[in-house]
C-alpha cells in the first residue's frame, strides 16, 4: 500500500464523486478508479459501492478510513517532528 493511495482514498471518500476528486486531485478519472481498484484488490474487499455515477463508501470503507487517516496523521506528525529536530 503506498500513501498516495491512502490520500487518493480519503479525498474520494470526502468527495463522494470520482470526476470532481480526480479532477482536485490533478489526476484522469481513470487514473483514480485504477488506484482505488488496486487498493480494493489488495484489501480482498470493497471500499466504495458503484451505482451508476454515484460512489459512496461501503461499510469497509467507512472502517478503513478512521484506520488511514490515523495513518497519514502518524505519518504528517512525524514529519512535523523531524522539521523540529
């Protein structure tokens, strides 16, 4: 799992709308739906449910994503720590 993914699902999962955050996040829309594809694979479950052109999180997703954001706070926070050395 690499932490562009983890942004990349955060923001999608903020947005609620695969057009509008590729666009936020200066990415193509395919791009997007193949990371967020990869990262359903490599969990073994669904982070978003897909009807018609309307995404919203699964009940997976809405676990996981207390879990990365926990993760990319860890993450900014110690970056935060190391500019203060």
């Amino acid at each position: 799992m690499e932490i562009l993914q983890l942004r990349y699902f955060l923001e999608l999962a903020n947005r609620q709308h695969v057009s509008k955050t590729a666009e936020y996040l200066h990415i193509s829309q395919p791009s997007l739906s193949s990371t967020i594809k990869k990262m359903e694979d490599e969990l073994g479950v669904p982070l978003f449910i897909r009807n018609g052109r309307g995404i919203v999180l699964s009940d997976y997703g809405k676990v996981y994503r207390d879990y990365a954001e926990d993760a990319l706070l860890a993450l900014d926070n110690g970056r935060s720590v190391l500019k203060e050395m």
